[in-house]
C-alpha cells in the first residue's frame, strides 16, 4: 500500500471506530489513515522519507484511536519468552534452554503467558512491561499483526517450531519433523512389522504435517501401502488423544502389530490402552513415540522415541534472538535441529 490515500478509507475509518473490542495496533493505524504499516512504522518511530501530509495523517489517526507509542520505552537486558500454554511438559525443556543462554550473556527473561487456544489478541503487546525487551521468542505462531508490532517497536524477534508456514524473512528455529517421523518408522519396518499404524497430531499444525510425511515415506520406500484406517488425526497431542486414538486402532481386523505415536504423551496413552486390552508391549505391539520427554525413560518398559533436542533448539533461537538484539543479522533465518531415534524396550519384531 502506497503512502496516498485510497478511495473508500474514511469509510474503513469509521468502521474501525464502530467496534471497540478491536485493540489498537498499527495495521488499524495504517487501515484508518490508509497507508501501508511500515509508513505508520516510520512515524512512529520518528524516522524519515515520509510526506508532511502523510506524516499529519497517521499521528492524527494515532491520537484518533488512543494508540500507545513505544517511544518512552527504554532497552533493558530483558528478553520476553511468550507461551501460549505455560502449563504443557515441553515448557521445563524449553525454558532451560533459554534460561541457559540468557544467564551467560546476563540477561533476564520475563515470560509471558497468554492462554492455550485464545482468540487473538495482539493486546499482549500493550500489556507487556513498560520497558522495551531486549527480543522476544515465541513458542507459538506469531500472527502478522503481532510481527508488525515488533517490528515497528524495533523488537527483534524468533519463533520457536513454528505451527504454520512463516514468511521467508521470519526468523525460526524448528527440528527436523519430517526425517523424524521417517526414521521411527523405518526402525518399525526394520523390526519385520507391515502393519503399522501412525496416531498423528493435529492436520492443521506444521510439524505434526512433516511427521506423517516422514511416516509415510518411510512405508512406501519399503514397498509398503499406508492403509487409511491405521493413521488417525487427534486434536490434541495427549495422553487422553492417544488413548482413544488406540482404542480405535486396536478394534481394527487384522490389528496393527506396531503404532507410531505423533508425542510422547500420545504414546503413553497407547500403553495405557493396550493394557486394557490385555496385551504387553512389546509383545503383542510395539509402540514408537516422539519427543524424547524426560517420563519416556521412566515407563515400563522405556519407550522408543525420535528425541526432539528441545533445550537445544531453545538454546539456539535465544542465542539467534540476542544476536539480533545487539543489532547483528542472522546468517540463517531458519534453523532446523536434528531429531534422532532413541531405542529403548518398546519396540521389537511382530509376534509369529
């Protein structure tokens, strides 16, 4: 969007105004004044190379819709970790990894958490401390209003396994999925078993898409068809999901000799359903998961898992994001971590 003003703007303008549960952020800006979200950027900000007229247009849309500058923020040694859910295993491993990195470089960490699944809300932002963080990492998808943001605060920013597909210039650090998903099953393959099942996670999440494809690669190099009862979508990456996701698996005829589960949680909801069932691991059926938690050591027996370096790739993206806060740019705007496979007592080959 060009700096003129469009047809039909003041008529957005108004619109904008008519609904007061939408916060104020500067894509509202750049829609009421009608430019474009880097020229509200410059102004904000106080730079160059916009118009005089532009330049009144957009800080009397600002004053208009009440929008709080950034301006009177200060840069600290703070960087902000933001969840959407506190409350999941893979915080602890993630944190650590942060934790690690910001203590060497002397920094502190503030995290932020804003809910499992909430509606959207770029409101976090407003509600952030008054000073200006160092950079943020996400451990969710940031939406584009809420990148525009940061970037017109001048916060560098990473997001951490990203869910969604990012634009080419939005910094990430994710782990191999795809090759992960393929070497549990191949591992499956190698142990004599044709009948595996894949519990995967949720269809519209990035590396939970990889980790079938890895799956499914991994059947077809083998010369093996991927029947569609035995790969079941769940919503969620639980042990409740992969509970009844199993249950499912096991009233199939003839029955998976091995499952492929998309988490560690997921796989430990299969143990659970296959003892109901009244049959042993790895018996009867083997059982893969995915993650390498801490707790995937401590069943019985140990599960087979495709570890997930996740303090590591924290490590990263919070190195990636301090670099970018001393103002440096990043050599790779997306880094991906190897997964591996951890073979432990789960897995064996088919019964005769």
């Amino acid at each position: 969007m060009s700096e003129a003003e469009p047809p039909g703007h003041a008529a957005a303008d108004e619109q904008i105004r008519g609904d007061a549960s939408r916060p104020v952020t500067i894509a509202i800006i750049a829609e009421s004044a009608g430019v474009s979200v880097p020229t509200v950027s410059k102004v904000i900000n106080g730079r160059s190379g916009v118009s005089a007229d532009t330049r009144a247009r957009v800080e009397a849309a600002l004053g208009k819709h009440g929008y709080r500058r950034p301006a009177t923020a200060t840069r600290t040694r703070i960087m902000e970790l933001v969840f959407r859910e506190l409350e999941s295993v893979w915080a602890v491993e993630i944190i650590r990894g942060v934790e690690r990195v910001a203590k060497k470089n002397r920094v502190q960490v503030f995290i932020s958490d804003f809910g499992l699944h909430d509606a959207y809300r770029p409101d976090w932002l407003q509600q952030a401390p008054a000073h200006r963080p160092t950079c943020v990492i996400s451990v969710a998808q940031l939406s584009a209003e809420e990148r525009d943001e940061l970037k017109a605060r001048g916060v560098p920013f990473v997001v951490f396994d990203p869910t969604t597909e990012l634009p080419g210039d939005v910094p990430f650090v994710g782990a191999t999925n795809w090759t992960g998903g393929q070497s549990a099953a191949r591992h499956l393959i190698e142990q004599g078993h044709q009948r595996i099942a894949m519990i995967a996670g949720p269809d519209h999440i990035l590396f939970c898409r990889a980790r079938l494809a890895g799956y499914r690669s991994a059947m077809e190099s083998a010369g093996l068809s991927v029947d569609a009862d035995l790969v079941l979508n769940t919503e969620h990456l639980t042990r409740d999901a992969g509970h009844a996701a199993t249950r499912a698996l096991l009233s199939r005829e003839p029955r998976p000799t091995a499952i492929f589960a998309s988490s560690d949680l997921q796989a430990i909801g299969a143990y659970q359903a296959i003892r109901e069932a009244g049959l042993r691991i790895p018996d009867d059926i083997s059982v893969v998961g995915f993650d390498d938690l801490p707790i995937a050591a401590w069943v019985d027996p140990p599960l087979t898992t495709v570890r997930q370096p996740l303090t590591e790739m924290a490590a990263t993206a919070t190195e990636m994001a301090l670099a970018m806060g001393r103002g440096e740019h990043a050599t790779q705007v997306g880094v991906e971590l190897a997964t591996r496979l951890v073979v432990r007592a789960s897995t064996a080959p088919p019964p005769s």
